[in-house]
C-alpha cells in the first residue's frame, strides 16, 4: 500500500523523516504537539476573523469561530442562550 503525503510541497522522502520523527516520539509528547498545533490553528483562525471582521469585538470572534467550526445552528444557540449578536 502506498504511503499517502497530505501536502503538495513536501518530497516523499521528507514525509518519511517527518514520519519516522514522529513515530518516535513517546505518546506525551505527541499529544502535546497536537495540542500546540491545534492552539496554533484557533488562534490563526482568530487573527482571520478579526482581520475579516474588525468591528466584532472579542465575544463575537469567538461566536463566529464556535460558528465556522461547528455551524451555524450551534453558534445561534449559544447566542441566544448569551444573548450575544452578531453584527
């Protein structure tokens, strides 16, 4: 079965280092780099939304943010239940 690489940029043989790194790594510390990386992506979303919506203040980023990754019906109901709204 062939290994399959997940970007377009990286050389087959990078993937492998990449993956043999990281199969190397005990299970702490790898589910400590998900969670740094996973930080690292709310908060680039975070930065996204303010740049798209710079008049939302830090609630609505967040309502928006609850709105991008699990949709819209669970975001209105955490508005309502706040009552916070968007602009």
């Amino acid at each position: 079965m062939a290994e399959m690489t997940y970007t377009t940029d990286t050389s087959t043989e990078a993937a492998k280092h990449q993956s043999l790194a990281f199969a190397e790594t005990s299970p702490v510390e790898r589910i400590a780099k998900v969670c740094r990386l996973s930080n690292n992506l709310r908060t680039m979303a975070r930065d996204a939304i303010r740049r798209n919506h710079p008049e939302f203040d830090s609630k609505q980023v967040e309502l928006k943010l609850i709105e991008l990754n699990y949709g819209k019906e669970l975001a209105d109901a955490v508005r309502q239940r706040t009552g916070e709204h968007l602009q």
